[in-house]
C-alpha cells in the first residue's frame, strides 16, 4: 500500500503567543515547533496500517518553513519511510496549502491508496485542509475517526459527532481519512529511530515545483491583535452569616442585569 | 573552536529522553517513593525506547552513543525522577567495566544480551567496611583449577534484588592492595552461594533496588575474569572516569526539575498582594540557583567532551561530579524553602527531590572524596 500522511508543523502548545511587528502574523522567531498533535494520530494510523500490509510505505508531506524540519524528522524517527518538503516561509491560506500537498504527492511519484492526516492544526484551526485535499484529488473523504479497521481495500471508520455519539461509516480505499484524538495512542520516536532517520530521503520542493503562485490565494491575513485584556474579577465577602443573604441578592442581581447570563 | 550547540540529533535525542520523562516518570514518581517499588515497567518501557544501557557500543547491537549523547539522556530522566535513573544508570555503571575491560568474546557474551531484552546489572565494589576506600576491599578471587571462587560481602548494591547479571570487584591477595584488584563477571544470579539481603530502607531513591549480597564460595567461570588477575583497579579507574559525570548528569537533571517547579511557584504565590517572584530575597536565590545549575552543566559536558576527545578527564569528572551534587543540594533545599510550608509536605514534589539529591553527594565517591581526588591532580602532576 502506499500511505501517505500530511503533516503540519504547530507552535509548541505551551508557547506564549504575539503579533509580529506590522500585525501580519504571529511573531516566530522564538517559537518553539513541534508536530501537530492531532498529526500523531495520524502518523500513528499510518504505521500500524503499514505493519499489518507487508511491504507498504508510509510518505509524509508537509508545507512550510525549511528552517526547522521537526515534524517530519519526528515522523520519520518513529518508523515512515520518506518525507516531502514543500519549502514556503510564507502565511499560507488553507486553499494553497491543500494544492502544495497534493503537488508534493504527486511529485513522489506513488498514486495514494490511503491519505491521513489530522482534524485540524492546533495552530489556525481552520480545519479545511483535509477536505479541500481531498475534493482536489478527487477522493472521498471521513473527519474526526476515533476508530479505524482496515479489511482489505474495505475500512470501518469511526467518527465521534456531537454528544459524544459515534458514527460508523464503511469506505473503501483510496480514501482520506482525518484523524481526532482518542484514535489511536501515538509511538515515541525511539533512539535508535532518530538515528535511522538521519538516513532516510526529504525530498525539499518549492511552491512553484508543485505548481502554487500567489494567484492561487484565497485568503489574505492582514491582522493580527491580542484579545483585550479580561477586566478583574469582582469578589464578594460571605464569611459572616449575617450578610450571606444580602451577597446572594447582590450577585443574582448582577448576574442578571450586568452579565446577563441568568 | 568552540561550540556549545548539540547536533540536530542530539537535539532531538534530548527532546524524547525529556518527553519520555514528564509523560511516563513524572506522574508516577510520586507513588514509586511511597510505596518503595521497583519500577520495572517503566523501566522495561525506557529500555524499549534505547534510553538504557547507552554505553553499548554499536558492534554490540547498542546504540553507540558517545558519552556527551549518554549524559544528555541521564539528565532527563533524572529529571523525571532520581530514583528511577539510578536504577537506570547502575545498569550503565555495571556494563561499562565491561566495555572498558573485557575481551571481545566477553563482549558479545555479556553485552549483546543486554540490547535483546531489559536485562539488570548491579556493579558490586563497595562493602560493609570499605565505601571511599575501595582498595581495602576484603572480597576474595582465589584460583579454584577450573574455576574461581568468590567469597565476600557486598553493601548498597543498586539493583541486586533483580539483576541478571553481577560486575564484582575482589581481591586475589589483600596484601597486595590495589594490585590485588580484579574484575569478574557472574552472569549466573542463580549460582549456589549468593545471598541478596532484604531490601535496604532509604532516605529517598526509595523506588531503586538496594540490597547487601553475601558471595559464600561461588564458583565462577575462569573466562568471566575482566582482563587479569590484578587489572580490577584499573577497569576501575576507568569506569569512573565515564560514570562520574553521568551521576553528575542526574544531579543536574534533579537541579532542573527543582529549578523549575520553584521558578514556577515563586510567579504564583501571592504574599502581601504580589508574587513572591517580585521580592528580592527569592529572586536572589532564584538567580543562585540559576548560575549553579548551568555551572554544573557546563562541567559536566566539559568533563565528557574531553572523555569522547580521548583527553584525561579523572579532575573535570571529578569537579562535576562534586560540583553539580552539592549544587543540586543546595538548588532542592531552596526549591523547598521558596515552597515555604507547602515545600515540606508530601502533598508537593520538592520534598521528594531534596531528599533525593542528597544520595547523589554520597554515591560514585562522595563531594568529599571528589575533592581529593582533585587535589591528587593537582599536587601529583
């Protein structure tokens, strides 16, 4: 089987997030980077389906900045086979990436008989690329799988909806399939892992390779800003029983009228 | 030229020892140092990952790391807790005399095994009368014809209640002092005549296994001997040479983790309506803490760099390791002074770090003999 997993290169989840000088995007250059979570999943998903399907490959493509090639290193440490870099410093929308990946997939000169990739990215959570990924490639496409089972070219997909309740879909490869947490429980990269993945292709490709130009921009981010700041809290002293009913007034009363949530 | 970057890999090497630590010791450090008990799955879990036994060399089926790859990862999961990397690090410390001493066929024989399934080793030196003065052990090698046969009492065994395989320093003539000295290996726990004592109670590193073993004329194979009769000193000399600064590296693991949960804390704690952090008394100890700890690491990659540069290291290993332990003291007692009240419960991580530092000032040559070991440098060259 050829696998292919799509990958996406987030801020670390514990980094303190700022505009950049002219408000364009985020400031970067002291970002730490790690892979997508929801990513893991995905990589994960790939492998086991690649350990039970004798001589399959795992391929991982990602768009982005070359400087620091982490997640794909990463995805390469815990076990697949290859990588696709489609180098863009650039910001880009959602519509331009899903064209680069799908470019990049077919650069690697391998038809896809199955695509994961994550939910969405912790980062703009635009939760787009999956889908437009696979309308471009002209594939069917399931989200958010907690569960998958693989019988043949036939898969039982799992998906959680609203509430908590499952959905169970049948597809049939090739397909692509976006995973959500809870799917599988993703490996560490090992030690020996990273040392082998020093050793395995990453394939680097400009935008042009794959066939993207700025006229392909769907979306221009022109600003970006801080919440504003969270107004303090209002504390109200109970301790005395004799003024408990006369707080209790008080705070009913300015959560109706002030907050209006009752 | 000098650079105090890691490799990419060495990076990335750092970066899964670390997430290994707070995702799989971390939460569980805690009940490990309650209840006292080995933690092997988490350790069957390590080794599965190639986090133990780094000082396999590669023609071995090890992962071949240099010295400064193995310091990185014993700092993270000292990190992660104490107890369980000593546990982690004896199997090193047992397995380097080995690699440093050993025949080639030796190698394959006790190493290879080591890289197939999680084994445990236990480096058996010091005794019930002899801890800094290892020279004067009483531990006898005596030629039996086909065989050697040990006799002797072993103290602080890390790991001997489980270990599958015994690195033992004897002596085949107390006379002769440090020339007596040799290395055997016996690779048989089950041979008739071992005694393991009952788990020792301990002040911390609770989790890691410490027993006296008695040796009662254990009969030994003759191609288990380390070199020659005599070569023991030697091996280890050497040995020390590499795991002083790993036992350095676990202190400043412990340090960071200290560090950390008191920078941490000292931004939350509000006393007289601001944090603690803004007072000038906490963020000078703060600041110690920060100096010291970097200190200690810089000494520590030092002191393993010039071991993979084929340099002598015996005084840099010995200034990190008495270094980065009485810093790592120093830095968890003040963790716990910073946590004030809450420092001293067991409801809070620090208390559990103090008390573990204080075993890594004791172990692999106390601050003390560290000094002297330094000050032999110093007046002898």
């Amino acid at each position: 089987m050829n696998i292919f997993v799509c990958v996406k290169q987030v801020p670390d989840t514990e980094t303190k997030v700022t505009p950049n000088g002219d408000g364009t995007y985020i400031e970067t250059s002291s970002i730490k980077w790690i892979m997508n979570p929801y990513d893991e999943f995905a990589v994960e998903q790939a492998l086991l389906l690649k350990a039970a399907n004798a001589g399959s490959t795992v391929t991982v493509v990602r768009v982005g900045g070359v400087k620091d090639t982490e997640a794909l290193r990463t995805a390469m440490a815990m076990g697949a086979d290859e990588s696709f870099l489609v180098e863009s410093d650039d910001n880009l929308d959602s519509y331009m990436t899903a064209k680069a990946l799908k470019g990049a997939i077919e650069k690697s000169g391998k038809t896809p008989d199955i695509i994961f990739t994550g939910k969405q990215a912790i980062d703009d959570d635009c939760l787009q690329v999956p889908q437009l990924l696979a309308t471009m490639m002209e594939l069917p496409s399931v989200s958010v799988i907690v569960g998958f089972e693989a019988a043949g070219d036939k898969l039982t997909l799992k998906r959680e909806v609203e509430g908590g309740a499952i959905e169970v879909y049948e597809a049939s490869t090739p397909c692509l399939v976006a995973c959500n947490k809870g799917l599988n429980t993703p490996r560490y990269a090992s030690l020996p892992g990273i040392m082998k993945a020093k050793r395995k292709p990453l394939t680097q490709l400009s935008l042009a390779d794959v066939g993207v130009s700025d006229a392909d921009r769907r979306v221009v981010y022109s600003d970006f800003s801080l919440p504003p700041e969270k107004p303090p809290g209002k504390k109200f002293d109970a301790m005395d029983e004799g003024a408990q009913a006369g707080v209790v007034k008080e705070v009913v009363g300015l959560l109706r009228n002030e907050a209006k949530v009752i | 030229m000098l650079n105090f970057e890691l490799s990419t890999e060495q990076k990335e090497i750092k970066e899964m020892a670390m997430k290994f630590a707070r995702n799989e010791m971390i939460p569980h450090a805690s009940k490990y140092d309650e209840s006292a008990e080995f933690p092997r799955e988490i350790l069957q879990k390590a080794w599965e990952l190639g986090l133990v036994n780094t000082c396999i060399p590669a023609e071995y089926g090890g992962t071949g790391f240099s010295t400064v790859e193995a310091i990185t990862i014993t700092e993270c999961l000292s990190y992660g807790c104490m107890g369980m990397n000593t546990a982690i690090m004896a199997n090193d410390l047992a397995l380097l005399p080995i690699v440093i001493g050993a025949s080639d066929e030796q190698k394959k024989r006790f190493l290879t095994p080591f890289t197939e399934s999680y084994k445990i080793a236990a480096f058996c030196l010091t005794e019930p009368g002899n801890g800094s003065d290892a020279a004067g052990i009483k531990t006898t090698i005596k030629d039996g014809g086909d065989h050697y046969v040990v006799n002797g009492q072993k103290m602080w065994i890390t790991n001997a209640g489980f270990a599958d395989l015994f690195v033992v320093y004897g002596t085949f003539d107390p006379e002769q002092k440090h020339k007596g000295i040799s290395c055997i290996v016996i690779d048989d726990p089950k041979a008739a005549g071992i005694e393991i004592g009952a788990p020792e109670k301990k002040m911390g590193h609770k989790c890691s296994d410490t027993r006296a073993i008695t040796f009662n004329n254990v009969k030994v194979p003759k191609e288990n001997l380390l070199g020659n009769l005599g070569d023991g000193w030697k091996i280890a000399m050497k040995t020390l040479d590499h795991s002083r600064p790993m036992v350095a590296a676990s202190a400043v693991g412990g340090a960071q983790c200290a560090y950390d949960y008191a920078v941490k804390y000292a931004g939350e704690r509000i006393q007289f309506g601001k944090p603690i952090a803004s007072q000038q008394a906490i963020q000078f100890m703060i600041a110690d803490m920060a100096m010291k700890l970097e200190a200690s690491r810089l000494l520590v990659y030092k002191a393993s760099w010039m071991l993979d540069n084929g340099q002598p290291n015996t005084k840099l290993a010995s200034y990190a390791k008495a270094y980065s332990a009485d810093a790592c003291m120093e830095i968890t007692t003040n963790a716990v002074q910073i946590y004030g009240g809450y420092g001293y419960s067991k409801e809070y991580p620090v208390e559990k770090l103090m008390r573990d530092a204080k075993l890594i000032q004791i172990y692999e040559g106390t601050s003390q003999i560290q000094r002297l070991v330094i000050a032999k440098e110093i007046f002898s060259r």
